[in-house]
C-alpha cells in the first residue's frame, strides 16, 4: 500500500504534477499498486467547497492517467 501526498494549498496544475508523477513512478515499477491519495493542508483552505472542487480535480487526472495505462 503506498500513499501519494499532495497540499491542497498548492496551484492545481502543481497538485496534477506532482500526483501524476508518483502514480507513474509507482506504475513503473509495481504492476497493480494500492494508492491512498491523501491531500494535505486542509486547513489552510477558505472552504470546504474549495477542497471537494480541488479532489474532483485531481480525481479527473487520476481517471486520465488509469485511461492511459
């Protein structure tokens, strides 16, 4: 089981970056990886709207990267 961090302070192109980058990396090397996505920083966000909109976001790259696999 791995887990894969990402601030929820940071831009959105940097959140889908850096996500990206580990699931690729860990893809690379493991054929069916567990992955826990877990973003961190949530209470430096200014509402709770902002954190669900930015999870759905990142859920979208993650549903790109498995449709390219």
């Amino acid at each position: 089981m791995y887990i894969v961090l990402y601030k929820l302070t940071d831009p959105l192109e940097r959140c889908f970056e850096e996500v990206e980058f580990w699931i690729n990396s860990l893809l690379s090397h493991l054929s069916n990886p567990t992955v826990i996505l877990v973003g961190t920083h949530v209470d430096r966000v200014r509402s709770l709207k902002l954190v669900n909109q930015r999870m759905l976001d990142v859920e979208e790259v993650l549903a790109t990267l498995a449709f390219l696999i």
